[in-house]
C-alpha cells in the first residue's frame, strides 16, 4: 500500500527536512487517496509552534517479516516507462488511468513518473501530467519525487515540465534533507566535464528563480543550498541567490540561512564561514552585502568570520574583514581566543603580521587563561611563529610574561612536548631558563612528568633540549637515578625496565662481532697465491684496503667489549647496569658507524674497475656514514652540556632528530 505523505498548511508552513512549504491554489483540488491532509488549528502561539513535535515525510522502512512481497510494475509498463513510450500510456484505458496500472511502483517505490523523469523523457511526463491524480507527489524508496529526479539526473525541460504543478514543493527535502536544488549543485560541485556543470548549472539557476526559498533551506548537513555555493566559491550562484530572496518573506530565516523550524543556532553552518572557506573574495563580497548581520555572526564556537578566516589561513580574507568592521578583532569567541590568538595557535605569521601591523595593541591581548600571542603559538607547537615572534623587538614583554598559572612560553612548550620551540626559546638569552611558576617548577620539572612507564622519543627530545641549554630542576628536583625524567620521581628506578634494553643491545653487538670477524679471514679480492707474498692480501697496498682492515678492526673490537659490558650487567646491580648502559650505548654506535665504513671501503674495491659505479658507492656510504654519525651523537654525549661548543656540535643532530621523528609535526599546518 502506498504511503501517506503529510503536508502543513500555508500558515504555519517552515522550512525542515521533509517539510513542505507551501500549498499552492491548485492543490486545493482533491488529492489521491493515498494522501493524507493533517488539520491544524488556524492559529498557534509561539510557545505551541515549538513545543509540537516536528512533521516529516513517513520514509519506507522494509519488513524485517521472513516472509514479505515487495512492490512489482508490469513488464510492459516499465520497459514503456524506459522507452519513454507515449502512445502506451494515452491508449491506456480510461478506467487503467483512475485505477491501478499508473500507481503501480518498481521493489524502489519507483513510478513510472519517475522513470520517465530520471531519463529525461519529457513528453511522457507531459502526458503523465494531463492525467494527473497526484503521482508527480509520490515519493520512492529514497523519499524522493518526480522533481528530485529530474534534478539529480541532469534534465533541465523535463523539470520545467515538472515545475509549474510542484513549485511549492521544490523545498520538499529526501531521506538526506535534500531539495532539488541541494542535488543539483551537489552534482555540479562534483563533476569535472565543463559540459555536465555547464548542464546542472542551468538547472540550479531555474530551481531558485523559480523558488527562492529553497536557497535557505538545510539539509541533515545543516548545509543550505545557498551554503554549498559559497563554500565552493561560487560568486555567480551566491548573487543569485541572494537577489531573488530580497524579494521573498524571510520572517522564517533568523540572520539570513538559520532556519529556525530546522534545527538549534549552535548546529547551523553559517554562510559567511562558508565564503570564507571557499576563499572566493566575489563570493565573499556578495555574502557580506546581504547586510550587516553577516559580519556578526557566531558559529557554535562563538568564532566570528574574522576569527575563522584568521583560523583557516586566509589572508585576503581578513584583510577584506578588517576593513569592513575592525573592532572585530578585538571579540573573542567562547574560548576566550582573539583572531590573533586563533591566527598564531594555528601558525598563520602573514596573519599575525597583518594584525600587529594595522593594531600594535592587540599583542597585549589575553585569552580567557591570560595567555598572549606566544604563549599559545608555544603551546602549540607553531615553532616559525614562535621564531619570527622572538625576532620582533617589540615583542620582547611577551617572552618571560606569565598566564594565570604563572607558566611563561618555555613551560608551555615543555608541557605541550614541543622540542623544536623548546630549542627555540632556550637559544634566546632574553629567555628566563629559572623561571618558576605558581607550582614553583621549572620548564624541565614540567618536561619531567610524562604518561606512561617510560617517556615518549618526543618527550625525551624536549627533555634534551632543556639539558642541553642547562636548564636545571626546582629546588627540590624529580630525576630518576640515571638522570632521565621521571612521571614518579620518589619510586626508585625498576630493573626489569632496563632488561630488554641490555638484551637488544647485546644481541647487536654480537651480530656485529660475528660478521666483523668473518670479514676478517675473507677480505675483497682475496689471497695472493704467489711467491713471495702468497697468503698475503692482494689489495695490501690500496689505502682504501687499509682503511677496510682499520674500520674492521675497529668494529671487532668496540663489539667485543660492547658486550663484556653487558655481560656484567646481567650480574643484577642496577647501579652496574646504568654504568654498562652509558658505556655500551657509544660504544657500540662507534662499532656501527666502522662496520658501515668497512662496507663502503670493501664494495668501492671490489667494483673499482667501474670508476661511475666505484663513486657512486663511495659517494652513498659517506652520506649514510654522516647521517649514522648524527644520529648517534646525541646518545652519546652527556644530557648536560658545561660549555658551550658542546651544545653548538649538537644542534644540527638533535634538528635532524626532530625533523626524523617527526617531532615538529603540529608547525606543518602553517600555511
């Protein structure tokens, strides 16, 4: 049986999914049977409007019965339907045309309206149309009608033939919240031949000439029509739209596009933020003309249009902004975030500059947690922000100012895991390295507390990074035995936390003393049989065959002792087991570093013959050797550094750590 569709009266008509807006006069001729009117009392206060519960179109829902028929049209119907076969349907009988033959539907619900409009055959819906008893109103399994079709496929004189009967329902909405014109502009955003947007383009213009409410109308992405085009900066659609809803009744809209039947403020998509995000300035431009409410709107952030294009990047955008209504930039959203704290958390610098240049005082804004412009661009990791801020001499106030929690920039970057922006700040000697906050810490007492039972890489970079600039703990530190940061600084370091680690490393050293002494006793080229040097190694006199035997040699012998280390430290003193561990670890990376370099030597002698190739392999082991070199120079050296020269040496390894790890992965989203 057919379902029932409920329709509201015209003065009580909203605009909601599966709404419909208005009844035009020629409805008020009988409907099908298989409609159902719902009486509403002529008036209703504000107070009942909002208290009843919101009507939608009944959506099919399939038997979950075992046993259950679905809907079947006639072979000849359907393939006449396809064939777009007028003559089948005006020889039908005139009793088939009242009865049963026309309002039979395919297992999708599917009339044979709707066939003939999703293929554009547009005098069968001509025909369909002089006989009407309301089919052009059913909906199929997707709650969609015969206009939703034609839309959706691209037919253009199919729905005009379509519109003059269902103009009031062209805001009618799917089981997504789409209108006509929702399916319209979403296939021509999506396609990418001219001649398709080119077709769907034309379609989307009539659709709002010929309803201009429809524009304002969301869908269950609480995106309107008039929403999709500015955000993907559709100048030509958005003046249209706005123009032909000058001339219509907005009382139902609050702020142009809040429909207030639809849905809450806080989940509406504003449409002067979808300008912005399509970074259209024409698009923007027209949006912002509509009134002056525009450039007040709110999302559900509290983030006005300033402090989302601050947000996003988009320079022009602000500028156009700042000039239309400057003292936006100094209202903050519900985060308490001014456009120049938003534009700085997010690593925007043009932006930044942009405001500090047109209004020198907004550096002295606070957000709700008395944090400046550094402070969040710290805590956020922005280090380029964070670099071309300390470079600003009038700036200088901000590098040791404190928020409410009495934390300065370095504690916030060392709370934030930001090793890059540690490194930064500890490099600035206008940076207070002692500073103290209202829980009398230190940047490296806040590095120092860490999740879980041993601390991340990128927690233990930022914890470098604070060692290597001196940075020392509050007078009462919390460092666990072996100098490492501890998240329980009174517990006593546990042995079976270093067990895996002297077993890694000892199987290391053990592989690498196995293949070092092999190479040993079968060296490149081989043996020399002939007297007076037989047994004697035929490359003895190249210096790269030299270099081979040393790097051996070398490596045999650093592997060796490597794991004599950890053989003691297998005796289960702890204090013997962090004295092998700090022996072993360089140690063995020396190993590493002549056993890459004997390779290097060794494959350059064996394809010496080949000067491209010789070189080729000369030139890919020394950059190997100096990449392996910097990698583990920061393992080696001590956590602190007395002088100075020694934290200079390690500043390119430790960048390359970062950069490896990909530690200073929250300062990528600049743009």
């Amino acid at each position: 049986m057919p379902r029932k569709r409920s329709y509201s009266s015209p003065q009580t008509h909203g605009v909601g999914p599966r709404h419909l807006l208005v009844i035009d006069a020629e409805m008020d001729r009988e409907l099908p049977k298989d409609l159902e009117i719902v009486e509403e009392p002529e008036t209703e206060s504000e107070e009942e409007i909002a208290a009843r519960p919101k009507r939608k179109l009944k959506t099919s829902k399939i038997s979950t019965d075992v046993s259950r028929r679905a809907a079947n049209m006639q072979p000849d119907l359907y393939m006449a339907a396809k064939r777009g076969d007028t003559d089948f349907i005006k020889n039908l009988k005139a009793g088939d045309l009242e009865g049963p033959v026309l309002s039979q539907k395919t297992p999708q619900l599917n009339t044979v309206l709707h066939i003939a409009a999703s293929l554009g055959h547009s005098q069968l819906v001509e025909a369909m149309l002089e006989n009407d008893h309301g089919q052009w109103m059913e909906s199929n399994s997707a709650d969609e009608l015969a206009v939703h079709v034609a839309a959706s496929c691209g037919h253009l004189s199919t729905l005009k033939k379509l519109a003059p009967v269902s103009s009031g329902f062209l805001t009618i909405q799917n089981n997504e919240g789409n209108t006509p014109l929702h399916l319209a502009l979403i296939k021509k955003y999506r396609a990418v031949d001219l001649v398709l947007k080119t077709k769907y383009s034309e379609i989307a213009d009539f659709l709002v000439e010929t309803n201009p409410e429809a524009s304002y109308c969301p869908n269950e992405e609480h995106k309107s029509p008039l929403y999709m085009a500015a955000e993907a900066g559709d100048a030509e659609m958005v003046k249209l739209m706005i123009e032909k809803a000058d001339g219509i009744n907005m009382a139902m809209v609050e702020g142009g596009g809040r429909v207030l039947e639809q849905c809450h403020y806080e989940e509406v998509k504003l449409i002067a933020h979808a300008a912005i995000t399509g970074k259209n300035r024409d698009v923007l431009d027209s949006v912002m003309s509509e009134g002056p409410h525009r450039i007040k709107d709110r999302d559900s952030k509290g983030m006005t249009p300033l402090s989302y294009a601050a947000s996003i990047g988009y320079l022009e955008g602000v500028r156009y902004l700042l000039n239309k209504h400057a003292d936006y930039i100094y209202e903050s959203d519900q985060n308490g975030f001014f456009p120049i704290h938003t534009a700085s958390s997010r690593g925007h610098i043009k932006i930044v500059q942009e405001f500090i240049q047109k209004f020198p005082d907004s550096v002295e804004l606070l957000n709700h947690q008395g944090r400046n412009i550094l402070h969040v661009a710290a805590m956020s990791g922005k280090a380029k922000v964070v670099n071309y801020m300390l470079k600003m001499p009038e700036l200088e106030m901000l590098i040791n100012e404190k928020d409410e929690d009495g934390n300065a920039s370095l504690h916030l970057a060392s709370k934030g895991r930001h090793p890059k922006v540690v490194s930064i700040l500890t490099w600035d000697k206008r940076v207070d390295l002692k500073s103290l906050n209202e829980e009398g810490k230190t940047a490296l007492d806040i590095a120092g507390k860490y999740s879980g039972k041993v601390p991340s890489f990128r927690e233990r970079l930022t914890w470098l990074a604070l060692r290597y600039a001196c940075v020392s703990h509050a007078p009462s530190p919390s460092t666990t035995e072996d100098n490492l940061p501890s998240s329980k600084p009174k517990e006593a370091p546990n042995l079976d936390n270093y067990k895996d680690r002297v077993n890694t490393l000892l199987l290391v050293a053990t592989l690498v003393a196995t293949v070092t002494f092999a190479a040993g006793f079968t060296v490149p080229g081989g043996n020399d049989d002939s007297d007076p040097h037989k047994g004697m190694a035929k490359f003895l006199r190249h210096h790269l065959f030299q270099v081979f035997i040393i790097s051996n040699t070398i490596a045999m012998y650093s592997s060796v002792t490597v794991v004599v280390a950890l053989i003691w430290a297998q005796l289960g003193d702890l204090n013997l087991v962090i004295a092998s561990l700090k022996f072993a670890v360089p140690t063995l990376g020396l190993a590493l570093i002549m056993v890459s370099s004997a390779f290097m030597t060794g494959s350059y002698l064996m394809v010496r013959g080949l000067n491209w190739l010789a070189y080729v392999v000369l030139i890919i082991g020394s950059i190997f050797l100096l990449i392996l070199t910097l990698l583990f120079l920061p393992l080696c050296l001590p956590s602190s550094l007395p002088h100075p020269i020694f934290r200079y040496i390690v500043y390119y390894p430790f960048c390359l750590l970062v950069m490896v790890t990909r530690s200073n992965t929250n300062d990528r989203e600049e743009k």
